[in-house]
C-alpha cells in the first residue's frame, strides 16, 4: 500500500460528498454515519503519527546541527 495524505484527504472529501446526499436517508443514512465516523477515527490516528513521524524527523535535524558546531575548548587552539 503507498497511500499518501493527498488519497486521505481525497478519502475524505469523497466521505463529505456521501454524507451530502439529500436522497440518503434512514438506515443507509446511519450506515453511513458509521461509515464516517470510522473514517474520522482512522484519519486521526493517520495524521497523529505523521506528525510523530515530523517531530521526531525534526528531533533528529536538531541533534545532527547541534554537532556540527566546534566545541568552545577548541576554538582557541
């Protein structure tokens, strides 16, 4: 599977358009109602570990640029 955020948003913008339907009504509407709230709690558990995936990618740019200084007991020398 190579899903990217773009399909997620696509995903649920097309969620959006089904919940949408006026002529969506009784139990295809609950069914669909369910559907979205599934969607919804996906979508949440995607995006929190995108941005663990970020924050922890930006922990290590901060470690890797903290290394890249001299330390001051040898500047002098």
């Amino acid at each position: 599977m190579k899903n990217k955020l773009k399909d997620l948003n696509d995903h649920l913008f097309a969620q959006l358009e089904r919940l949408s339907d006026e002529d969506l009504e009784g139990e295809k509407l609950e069914e669909e109602i369910r559907r979205a709230e599934a969607v919804c709690d996906i979508s949440g558990q995607i995006i929190a570990n995108g941005a663990l995936v970020l924050k922890a990618q930006q922990f290590k740019d901060a470690a890797l640029s903290a290394h890249t200084s001299i330390p001051e007991f040898l500047e002098g020398r």
